[in-house]
C-alpha cells in the first residue's frame, strides 16, 4: 500500500505546482504583477537583496 500514498503524494505535489504555475501567470494577465516585482520578491527570499546590500555597505 506504500506505493498509494506515494503516487498520490506525487500527484499532489504536481497539481499543487500547476495550480501556482496557473496562479502566477494570471496575476501577470490582469495586470496585478509585473516581471520587476517577482524578481525582487526572489532576490529578498534567497536572501540575495541582503547580500548586496551588505557588500554595498562594505564598500564605502
């Protein structure tokens, strides 16, 4: 039965990134978001804007 749950699990997992996939593309169809804003919210999740910062601070 381990086989079930881990082909539903799969599933799941699939649709789950389908539907964000869906979710995402829309907000950039009715105008909500823009290519600049997404990759601002990636850069302040990987922590990458933090870095940067940090580097820039560095340098004066």
């Amino acid at each position: 039965m381990w086989y079930f749950n881990w082909i539903l699990g799969i599933g799941l997992a699939l649709a789950f990134g389908i539907i964000n996939v869906m979710w995402l593309e829309a907000n950039y169809a009715f105008g909500e978001r823009d290519e600049d804003q997404t990759q601002h919210s990636f850069e302040r999740a990987s922590g990458k804007h933090e870095m940067q910062s940090h580097r820039a601070i560095k340098k004066r």
